[in-house]
C-alpha cells in the first residue's frame, strides 16, 4: 500500500499517464494483445449499438460486446459518419 501511494503521489510508472487506470481496474478488464488480437478480430470497426461507440481491432473492448449489440464498419470513418464516438479505452 505504502508503494502505490508514494508512486501515486510522485506520479511514477502507470500515475504518470494524465487517466491512469488504477491496477485493480486493469486486472478486472480482459485485455486483447497485438498477439492474439489478428486472431480474434476480422479487421472491421465495431460499434456498440447502444452506447454509439465503437472499437478498432486490438481495443479491449472489440471482441467482448454481444453479437446482438454489434454493429460492423468497414473503417472508422464511416462510424464517425454514423454518429460513433471512439471508445476511450482505444489507443
């Protein structure tokens, strides 16, 4: 506890990002790596139907949404052009 608070407060490692996301939240998420995201993705642009955000391949969030919530984009232009915001999560 006593290190995380002293790299929180000097802003060392992951705090020095202007949104870290804490270790415990990260842990929580299911992560897609460059490795294993060419396995797990098509190469579309996916967006969630009900938030309006969408996803490139290799974004956390890509491969997790539900089938019936999915709406596919050829690029990310044309789900900007649809109203879709890029997920915050995306790099």
């Amino acid at each position: 506890m006593m290190a995380r608070a002293e790299a929180r407060t000097a802003k060392h490692g992951l705090w020095a990002d202007a949104h870290p996301i804490p270790p415990w939240a990260w842990r929580k998420e299911k992560h897609v790596t460059p490795a294993t995201a060419s396995a797990t993705t098509d190469g579309e642009v996916h967006g969630t139907r009900k938030t309006r955000v969408y996803h490139l391949p290799g974004c956390p969030g890509y491969a997790q949404m539900k089938p019936t919530n999915r709406v596919r984009f050829a690029t990310e232009a044309e789900a900007q052009h649809a109203g879709y915001r890029k997920a915050k999560n995306c790099p």
